[in-house]
C-alpha cells in the first residue's frame, strides 16, 4: 500500500506537494479498481492501465489526467 501511495504523484507529475495530493485523491480508488494488478509494475504501468480504461475513470481522475496532458 505504500507503494501505491507514492505512485499516483509520481505518474501526475506534479511539481508542489500541494498539487500532488488532489490527483492521489482523485485517482486512487481508480487505480485501485482498475489496476491493481499493475501497481508492481511501475509508474508508466500504472499510467498506461489509467489510460487503457480512460471511459471508466471517474470524472475527477479523468479531469487530473487531461490537466497533466496525458
């Protein structure tokens, strides 16, 4: 779980502490529900599963991906 805690900031890249924590908030049960059996792989794993299941993101995790040009 720690792991997974520190995945979702690192993905966004975000620069301020501030700005990371609403798009670990906003992913989190996403990643979670979708990509759970990537969260070992890596951050572009993780990316890469968000992306794969973009129409099933929760508006908020889908709005903090676009903001981050992803």
């Amino acid at each position: 779980m720690t792991r997974f805690l520190c995945i979702i900031p690192l993905i966004l890249f975000a620069s301020a502490a501030s700005a990371q924590q609403p798009g670990h908030d906003a992913c989190a049960r996403d990643v979670t529900r979708f990509c759970r059996p990537v969260m070992n792989n890596g951050d572009g794993a993780v990316l890469a599963c968000l992306k794969q299941n973009r129409t099933r993101l929760t508006k908020g995790c889908d709005k903090v991906l676009t903001d981050h040009g992803q």
